[in-house]
C-alpha cells in the first residue's frame, strides 16, 4: 500500500508544449506514473518511448490534452516510425492524429516491436502512411517474451500503402491481446 500510495505522490502531468516544446523531450523527462499531456498543434517530429511504466507506479501515458487534437506530422523528420513502442511495457498512447509519414519502406504510424505488457493504442486518427510497405499500426513480437496484454481500441487507420502487408498487424510471440472497435479503410 505504501508502494501505491508513494508511486501516485510522485507521478506528474507534464504538459508539451508548456513544460516541453517537443513530444519526445517530454518522453525523455517522463518516468512511471507520468501522463504526457499534448495541446492542440501540429509536432514535426518522429518519436520512441525511452522507458517503461510499472506495475507499482503505473503507466507512462502520452495523451492528447482534454479537448485537445494535436496531430504528429512526419513531414521533414528524420526516421521511420511517427511512434515507436520497443521493448515497453505499462505505456499508453491516446487521442492523436498521426499523418505524413512518407516516402518510407517498411515502416508504420505505430510499431511495437520487441516483447512488453500492458501496452494501449487507443483513439488515434492514422492516415498518409506511404512508400513501400507503408502501415498503420504494427506489432511484432520478436523477443522470446512475447508481448502480452495488448489493447488496440477504437483507432482509425485510412490513406495508407501497406501493399504486401498490413494496414493493422500482429506478428510473431504476441498473446493475451484485444484489437476492438477500429476502422480500417482506404488502404
């Protein structure tokens, strides 16, 4: 109980762009128990979750601000992946729009990769994901822990170039997972 209580004395709300002016300094600062809060505007920027949540402390959770429609623009930013998920665990992400990823091979709007638990994809508006190979959300199990307890809810993915693959996919060790409520169209 003091765990509990102790972990929920220590856990913030960061605000970006009050506190960060970018999404990934945010990450960066974040620790268990964190909630990211991300106002309304466009963030040019491609961004990793650094460290996990915990059982104990809670989730590290980045989220759209209340009322809030804040939108993550690959345009010009270096890399493959708008959001990437490796090897976390105890880490949400909620309420965004996430565009332009372009001119990519083999990459995704969202990618978990790697093993974790407790992650959630909830509520995202994914579009304009192009190349080759070009997907929504990802997830690919390659470690021998499998990733596990996995929430993908209520996102929409459209305007994207999957070809081969997949607008929406699991791969490899992944178990204990609910994929609900999404739309997928225009693929």
């Amino acid at each position: 109980i003091l765990l509990i209580a102790a972990a929920s004395v220590w856990a913030r709300t960061i605000n970006v762009p009050a506190d960060y002016p970018t999404i990934q300094q945010a990450l960066d600062a974040a620790v268990a128990g964190d909630t990211i809060d991300v106002a309304t505007g466009v963030y040019n920027e491609k961004v990793a979750f650094p460290r996990s949540g915990s059982a104990a402390a809670g989730y590290i959770t980045l989220r759209a601000a209340p009322g809030a429609t804040p939108a993550i623009d690959g345009t010009g930013a270096a890399g493959c992946n708008l959001v990437t998920i490796a090897s976390r665990s105890y880490v949400r992400l909620v309420g965004f729009e996430l565009r332009n990823n372009l001119a990519v091979s083999d990459c995704s709007g969202v990618r978990v990769v790697g093993s974790g638990t407790n992650i959630e994809i909830k509520g995202n508006v994914i579009h304009d994901i192009r190349g080759t190979d070009a997907m929504g959300i990802t997830v690919y199990g390659t470690d021998p822990q499998p990733i596990a307890s996995l929430v993908i809810d209520g996102n929409t993915i459209y305007d994207c170039e999957p070809a081969q693959s997949e607008a929406l996919t699991l791969n490899g060790n992944v178990s204990g997972f609910q994929v609900t409520g999404n739309i997928v169209r225009d693929v």
